[in-house]
C-alpha cells in the first residue's frame, strides 16, 4: 500500500506498506525501524514476544510526546511487566498493527507533533 500525503521535504515520513516492509520517503525497509521527523534508525529487534524494555532505550534519548509501536501485520499488547517498563518513562505509548501506526505517524509529524513510531515488518 502506498501513502500519499502533501509532503514537507525535511520530514521522515512512510511513504509506503507492504509484507515484511515498510517505506521511509520511499526508500525500503525490510527490518524493523524507529522513525522520528528527522531520522530514522534500524531497530534490531527479534520479534514483537521477544521485545524487552532495553528494546526501547531510544526514548530516552530521543524525548518523544509519543510512541506509536506498530506490531506487524495484527495488533498486539505487549506483555504486563512490559507495559509497566514503557508507563514508566512517562511517554504516552500507543499500540497498532504496523499499517495503522504509519498512518498515525504521518499524520502526527505533518501536525508538528514529537512522535517516534518503533515499527516491526515481519
């Protein structure tokens, strides 16, 4: 699935979703990836069950209002002692499906929002 939006150059923005990749101002990305307005960053992670809080140490350094974590193809809820991790650094966290999360991202970035989306492809 392609996104089309009215585009501003200097934003991170997904430009595309499909099976097992997502796209960042058209370029492909088959592993997961943490996208902020100005970056994005390979996130080396094993899967949506082997997720721990260490997987989300870009919080801190990036400062988000929010996370948006897209979990894949279905939407999942991270395990309880997961959850209390990510309530604990005090950034509202959001959970989709990795489509949904995409197009919250845009439309959160394009707001001028502090949003981070840490999306899983597989």
């Amino acid at each position: 699935m392609k996104l089309h939006l009215t585009r501003d150059a200097s934003l991170q923005l997904f430009s595309g979703y499909g099976t097992g990749y997502v796209a960042v101002n058209n370029v492909r990305y088959e592993t997961g990836v943490v996208v902020s307005p100005q970056a994005v960053s390979a996130w080396d992670v094993r899967g949506f069950e082997a997720l721990t809080a260490a997987d989300f140490g870009f919080i801190g350094a990036l400062q988000p209002e929010i996370v948006i974590l897209g979990t894949g193809a279905a939407q999942q809820f991270p395990r309880p002692e997961l959850a209390r991790a990510l309530a604990a650094t005090g950034v509202g966290v959001e959970v989709m499906d990795s489509r949904a999360a995409c197009r919250t991202y845009n439309i959160l970035a394009t707001e001028g929002r502090k949003v981070v989306a840490a999306i899983l492809t597989a």
